[in-house]
C-alpha cells in the first residue's frame, strides 16, 4: 500500500509512506516530482540508392502526443518536396502508446481499412478501421517496416495492420509481444487512472 502525501498543488518534493501489506514494516520515500517534456518522435531523412530509387526514411520513436502530426509533417515532406518513392518505417526500440494512435497513424498509409479489431470474451468484435482521404504517401510506393524486441504495443498494432492489408513487409526482430490494451481515464484532480481493457 503505498500513500502520498503532498505539501500543496505543486509541491516539488512527494513524500510517501509504503507498508508491506498488514507487515510491520513501514518505509518512508521522498521522491522528487518531476514532469518530463514531451519531444519530437519522428526523426526523417531521404537517402538516393545506387539505383536511383529516392527511399525517405522515417523513425518513429514513441506515440506520443506529438507522433502523428509530426510523422504527417514527415511523409508530406518526403513525398512531395523530396519525391520519395520507396519508405523505411523504422519503430526499432519504439515502446509503443496510446492504441488509438496507431489507428490513427496508419490512416497515414492505409484509406479506410481495417486496421485491427479487438475481441472480448463474448466474442463480440470491435473493428478499428482507418481513416478516409488520410493518406500521405502514395499507395503505389512500396514500404518496410523495421522492428525489434524492444517495439511493443502500439508500434506492433501499426505494424500488424500495414502487413495485414499488405501495406509494408515488416522485416527485423520478434517485436515484444505485449498482447494488451490499456485505456487512460483522466480524474477529476488531474490525475490518470490507467486501466487494462484486453
């Protein structure tokens, strides 16, 4: 069982106290209450093969809030400023996010499609499907996407759907396995209650 106690809204410093359920054991923590900033995710460039194929390369690094304008941002350059014809979608290392932005993210590459569905243990199935006049790339240009054991959750969502409506070939390591949904509610006291949905 763990309690904050905090001095004040903005208290910079928490202190907690931690029991070990019912033991006779209590231990005090003071942590230090920081926020991290949100970055950029993406990262692009364009590189020219020997063959004169124009491949623009993308590194997608987490979704976060800021992942699917700036991978738009992204694939807009690359494709019509840079003339890319060929794409890299490289979610090496990429832990994953919300669910919901994968979805949304494929709609970059994918009109209207089944992105993936959820099914619950009624076996009542949810489809997820990706947006109308969304894309950004052509369709004609050919994709791989990059994966390793460090890429889960919503990077593998992404990467199932672009393989599953033969988008991109996915190419790499086994991705983590994470095999789970995870929903965010906000509270009334600006807190988040994360819970496991499937």
């Amino acid at each position: 069982t763990m309690t904050v106690l905090t001095k004040g809204e903005r208290a910079e410093r928490l202190e907690n106290a931690i029991d070990n359920d019912g033991n006779d054991y209590v231990r005090d923590l003071d942590l230090k209450r920081g926020f991290a900033k949100v970055t950029d995710p993406v990262e692009y460039h364009l590189q020219v093969r020997s063959d004169g194929t124009r491949v623009g390369y993308v590194r997608l690094q987490e979704f976060n809030s800021l992942a699917k304008r700036s991978l738009q941002k992204a694939l807009t350059t690359l494709e019509k400023d840079e003339k890319a014809d060929a794409y890299v979608l490289d979610m090496r290392g990429n832990p994953g996010g919300a669910f919901q932005g994968a979805v949304e993210i494929a709609s970059l590459f994918m009109d209207n499609a089944l992105a993936t569905k959820v099914v619950d243990a009624n076996k009542v199935e949810m489809p997820f499907r990706t947006a109308k006049d969304k894309v950004v790339p052509s369709m004609q240009h050919p994709m791989a996407v990059w994966l390793d054991g460090g890429s889960a959750s919503a990077a593998e969502v992404l990467a199932g759907a672009l393989r599953d409506n033969c988008r991109a070939a996915v190419m790499g390591d086994p991705s983590f396995g994470k095999g789970l949904i995870q929903a965010v509610y906000g509270l009334k006291n600006g807190s988040g209650l994360v819970v496991t949905v499937a």
